[in-house]
C-alpha cells in the first residue's frame, strides 16, 4: 500500500543526467496531480512577480489545477470493472488485491506522467500488484525486443527507510534480483529485505519453469508509444499552464482581498502610524487599510495642499476571471481537446470541475489509451499467472495470448446504445460490413475468433429452432410458414404451444 511517505518525504535523488532530469520533471507533475505543488506555485510567483509582491499577494491559490480535471475525467476504462477471461483462480487473487481499483488510478497517473509501471510481488498465499510511479524507477528494454525490460529498478519504502530494488536479465546466464541503500555506499542488503538470494540459477522469476528463460515481473503502461521507453516531456504545457493558472489565480484573490474597491488618493500628506512588513529582503512600508476604515494623514511639510480624491477600482475581478477562464480552455486545447469538446460546469473556474469534457471525447480519448492499455494489461495477466506457477505451485498460462480483457468505460447515455445498434444494422443491411465486423462493433474488444465463434452458435440454435419448429408444424399435418416471408419468431413460438395445448 502506498503511503503519504511518496509525497511528503522527499524519495532519494535517483539517476544523473538525463535521467535525473527525468525524474525532476516527472516529481513535478505527480506534485501537481496529488495537491503538493504549493512549493512549486511559490516558486513560479517570485519567478514572475518578485519576492516583494508574492508577500503582498500572500497565500497561493491551488484550487484551479487543470491538469488534475483533465485526466481525471478522461481515465474511465477501469471505472466499471472491465471483463477479463483468465483461470477462476487467478481472477480471484486479482478480485482480492483490488486490481482493478487500483487500475483506476494507474490509468489516471500513467495519462498524466507518461508512463507508469505495475510489478507483480508474490505473497505467502497469493499474488499482489504494486504501483510504481516513474519518477521512482527506471528501466531498459531489449533493443530488438521492444517493450521487453532487460534492466529495472526502482527505490522504494522498506522498514521505514528508502531502498533501492534492482532487477536484471540482461545476462540470462546470470540474472539476479538485489536490494542496495540508497546512500553512497549502496551497501547490498538483499538477505534482510528478501529473506535470501535470487541470482543465476536461484532466479525464480523465469517464463515456461525452472529452466526456462528469465524474466522481470513489471509492465510499462504507456499514454502513447514513443520511440523511447519514457517520454516525460510530452504535452508538458498542461502542467506549465496548470502553475500558471494557479498564479492568475492568487492574483484574483489578491484583487478581491486588496483591491476591489475605489481607491483612495491623498496629494502632499502622508498616512501615519506606517510599520515595514516582510522579511529577506521583502521589506515594505505598509499601511492596513479597508472600505470600512479611515485613514490618518498628515502634511508632507510646511506650506503643502492637502488633497484628497477616489479612484475607480485599480482592476475588475470579473473581467479578469473571465481572462483566466480563457486561458484554462486554451491549456484544454494543448491537452487534446477542441473547444467544442469542453462545457462549463461552473462559472468560478475555481470549482475542481469547472470545464467538463463531452461523454464523445472522452470515449475517443479512451479508444486511444485502449491500444496503449490492452497489451499491458494482457502481458500484467500473463506476468500474474507466472508468478503464480513459480511461487505457489498453479499451472496458469504464461503466454498474453491466453488472455483477454473487455473495457467496459462510461455507461452509454439512454439511447445512445440503441441508436448505435440501428447504425450498425443499417451497415449491415445494406452490405457495407459483414456479420463478423457488426458483431465486433456491437461488442467492442470481442476478438474475431470469439466473434465467429458466438456467430456460428447464434446460427445453430437457429437452425434447431426452425427444425423443431418445422418438425413440430408436421407433426399437426400443418405446413410451416414459408421462408421467405418474415416471421415473428414470438408468434411462431406461442402457435406451437397453442398446437400442443391442444
């Protein structure tokens, strides 16, 4: 189980280099998607404001996270269990690990990161999926075996400290799985973490048994396949915009708190009783003032015009709202997404769903993530009944093959279903698509095998029927209707019964 450790205790610096950039990226988008972006926030305030006016602002506004609504209400492949077809066994160690509860939020994470990956750990008397988020880890694959992980890591709590889990089949002579620290001395600490060696021939994790050919109990779900195994820096505009919207947003805060209200202007006086405020080079002479105050002036010097006059309001709340309203539909727009394909929910853009995507979008977002997720998911069920054979003795398939999965998504809306079973059958009828692709379309993710097979029942239990029916009418010296005319199969039904009533 995850703990609150992965986002308030900072996890060791891993990798250098390319990778380390990586990672520091990848640890400010997961921030951004669990609320503990603050730091970042403040960070992007003095970078475009400067310290002086961040401290008048005062505290950030993280209630408009774009990033988080996007993602959030895209991820819907798993909100209803899919249909998976694996070994009764298997699927109830997967039921009791909450697999697919936890696919939920891989899908939301893996959209929003890029990647992520799921290992499979065995238990005493079962099998459990973990979550790893890939600013936590990192990987190589095969070069002429894409998708294969030849090489993996990842640092990870363990008895309260941080360690470093390495697994590696780059040699399958001599695989191996150790646990490092994570401190400079990377001191090999596999016989207290794992409770023995798993190395060469000890190597348990291995494809077809014992002897077979080793390898890593992990998969890679990807957003989208790129040329690399991570590809952190796409779509990177939507958590840049995600900071910036949050600075816009204290900005209207501070509008509303400080300023929305005619100003009042004094000429040659000055307010009395001003303190400094701020620290660190933030000093300032402040003055608290409020609609509901008075201010006490006093003449600059000797022979000075006191004057006093008001000012309209500085800025209008509103119209910058509606500018930051904008610019949130436009960071939508670098997510995917046209503006028809976005509604508001809310007028305060504030509101955690202010800006709803279209039920269509959201479908073609996931007809998108299904050919990313489907392999993964088929090569995690595979990797499951693996482990499952080496470390509890079962005899589960260990081939993807053997495994299928049906998403089911978001719910069609009434009608929607009917309406697309009707533009189907208008295909079909007018010869545009054979019976096996209405099927397959009726019934998304069947494969064409199972289409046939569910066909070719479908047409035996048919001809029985016409048979028995046929051989029911002959039986009464009546002829059976002709073929050729349409038959309500209903009426046909209870006309045989009336039959034998009688």
């Amino acid at each position: 189980m995850l703990t609150t450790a992965l986002y308030l205790d900072a996890p060791p610096a891993f990798g250098s280099g390319e990778t380390a950039a990586r990672v520091n990226h990848t640890r400010m988008r997961r921030r951004i998607m669990y609320g503990y972006h603050r730091a970042d926030v403040l960070d992007r305030m003095v970078m475009q404001i400067g310290a002086v006016r961040r401290e008048a602002w005062g505290e950030p506004d993280l209630t408009g996270n774009p990033a988080l609504q996007v993602y959030s209400q895209v991820a819907v492949m798993y909100d209803r269990d899919p249909e998976r077809t694996a070994p009764e066994g298997l699927l109830a160690w997967m039921r009791a690990d909450g697999l697919d509860a936890k696919m939920r939020r891989v899908q939301r994470d893996t959209l929003a990161l890029r990647e992520m990956v799921v290992v499979v750990d065995p238990t005493p008397t079962a099998i459990t999926f973990r979550a790893v988020f890939p600013d936590l880890c990192d990987a190589t694959e095969f070069p002429d075996r894409p998708g294969v992980l030849s090489h993996f890591e990842d640092v990870r709590r363990h008895g309260g400290a941080w360690i470093r889990d390495v697994w590696d089949v780059s040699d399958p002579e001599a695989p191996y799985r150790r646990c490092y620290t994570t401190d400079e001395y990377a001191t090999d600490i596999t016989d207290q973490v794992l409770g023995r060696r798993y190395e060469s021939a000890g190597y348990r994790w291995r494809k077809g048994g014992d002897e077979g050919e080793p390898v890593i109990p992990a998969v890679v779900y990807h957003a989208e396949r790129a040329p690399t195994l991570f590809d952190p820096y796409s779509y990177r505009e939507v958590f840049e915009g995600t900071l910036n919207i949050c600075v816009l947003l204290s900005f209207y805060g501070h509008i509303v708190r400080n300023a929305a209200w005619q100003q009042k202007v004094f000429i040659d006086c000055e307010p009395v009783g001003a303190s400094v405020e701020g620290v660190d080079g933030t000093q300032r002479s402040e003055v608290t003032t409020d609609p509901a105050t008075g201010l006490l002036m006093q003449r600059i010097g000797e022979g000075a015009n006191p004057q006093a006059l008001t000012m309209a309001s500085p800025a209008d709340p509103e119209q910058v709202l509606r500018s930051i309203s904008m610019y949130e539909r436009r960071i939508l727009q670098i997510a995917g997404f046209a503006q028809a394909d976005v509604s508001r929910q809310n007028a305060d853009i504030r509101s955690g769903y202010s800006l709803a995507v279209s039920r269509e979008s959201i479908r073609e977002q996931q007809a998108k993530s299904e050919s990313t997720f489907r392999p993964a998911d088929l090569a995690l069920m595979a990797l499951a009944g693996l482990v499952a054979n080496r470390f509890h003795g079962t005899d589960y398939p260990e081939e993807a093959d053997a495994y299928r999965i049906v998403y089911r998504g978001i719910p069609e809306a009434p009608g929607e279903e009917q309406e697309r079973i009707k533009a189907i059958q208008a295909r079909r009828e007018a010869g545009h698509i054979g019976p096996i692709t209405a099927y397959r379309e009726a019934y998304p993710g069947v494969p064409h095998e199972e289409a046939v097979l569910s066909l070719a029942t479908a047409a035996a239990e048919t001809a029985e029927l016409e048979a028995a029916i046929a051989a029911r009418y002959a039986s009464y010296g009546v002829a059976p209707p002709s073929a050729s005319v349409p038959v309500d199969r209903l009426e046909v039904a209870e006309r045989v019964r009336s039959l034998v009533r009688k």
